[in-house]
C-alpha cells in the first residue's frame, strides 16, 4: 500500500476537531482554539494553520501616551493592507506644524491642506516635512484636538505612499479660533513604512494619546 494511501486501522486523528492534512504523507491538523479560523500557511507542514480572526477588519498595533521631542512607534509589522494613526488631545509647550514622518524621513513629502477657520475656508501647500497641517496649530493648553492620518498600502515597495491627514475640534487658547481640515499628501518613497514618529516641529509634548490600527 502507497504511503499516501488512507489508513482507516490507524488515522492521524487523535482528538475531537482534528482534521485530515496533508504534508508529504497524511497528517494530523490539530483542532484550534475556540473563535480561531482555519488559515493557509505556507510555513505549516500541512499548509494550513488556525489563526485568531481581526475583530471588525482593525488591529491594534500599539497606542500609549505622548511624551518627548518626538514619539517614535517602530517595528511596524507588514500584515495589513493600510494604516490608520488616531492622536487625541496632544498637548506640548508651545505652537507647531503638527506631522506624522515615516521611516525617520524628514523630507520627501508633497500635499496639500483643506482648513475651515472660523467658518473662512482655505488651501495652503503642506512642507516637505512630513504629511501635515500646512501652518501651526495651538497644541499648548488645548484638550479638545484630535487628528486621524490613513495610510494606504504602506508595505508595497514599487510606488509611492498616499497619506490622508484630517484634524478638528481645535481650538486656540481661550477658544478665540477653531479648525477643521484635511490633508492629502504623498511620501515619495518606494519602501515599506516600518515606523512612524509623531512630530510637533520640535516642541516637546506633555500629554495625549495616540493608537495606530492596521487595517484589513
């Protein structure tokens, strides 16, 4: 009898769930745990695998607090589709070009900003920079900004990065002006973003949060 043949005296099965694989002989796929999926992986000798299922098509990558001149979040793994960065309230001490950079990148970027202040809208070219507001915004004393920056297809290696900035509920110390915007800016870089830094022109940030999602 061929070693690939079926064994019906001696199945690899041994416990409720299990299921029939196939490596270079008939194998055993050993049952998951509950809510996990089964998934092709080619690192498997059976070329499938259970895996835990993304809640919802996002994952949390990192979040925390802000803190320092600027806030680098690193090792960004390259299992999603697209990225999404959400920064809640930061605060430092004094004015900036609020920006997210990629890969450390302090010049390759292109966009340009939609702003709506006091209800006067305008359009400004954005800095080279990183992807960000095109003038400063006030982020010393105010608890009520929050800025969403999605980048698409951040791991392909051929092209460049599209980046969607928006930001709104911000307001100027004693509430005398208040914003709303969006940019849309390009990274001019063929490689895979791997990190991001949370940059505020060099002021140095004393409170918010930020949490970065991938995206499915």
């Amino acid at each position: 009898m061929s070693v690939n043949s079926f064994n019906a005296s001696n199945p690899p099965l041994t416990t409720k769930g299990d299921l029939y694989g196939f490596s270079t002989v008939p194998a055993r796929v050993a049952v998951g745990t509950n809510g996990q999926v089964l998934t092709a992986d080619s690192t498997a000798a059976t070329g499938v695998a259970w895996a835990t299922a993304a809640a919802g098509g996002m994952t949390v990558i990192a979040s925390g607090t802000l803190s320092g001149a600027g806030l680098d979040i690193t090792s960004i793994p390259s299992t999603y589709k697209d990225l999404q960065l959400k920064v809640e309230s930061p605060q430092s001490g004094g004015d900036g070009a609020f920006a997210f950079r990629f890969n450390s990148n302090s010049s390759d970027y292109v966009g340009i900003e939609l702003r709506n202040r006091n209800a006067t809208a305008s359009t400004s070219n954005t800095g080279t920079d990183g992807v960000r507001t095109a003038n400063a915004v006030d982020t010393a004393g105010n608890t009520d900004m929050q800025f969403v920056c999605t980048i698409y297809d951040y791991k392909n290696t051929t092209s460049y990065k599209t980046a969607v900035l928006a930001f709104s509920a911000i307001s100027e110390s004693g509430g005398t002006n208040s914003y709303t915007g969006m940019t849309i800016s390009s990274f001019r870089s063929t490689s895979a973003i791997s990190s991001i830094t949370i940059w505020n022109n060099g002021e140095t940030f004393s409170g918010g949060t930020y949490i970065l999602y991938g995206v499915n």
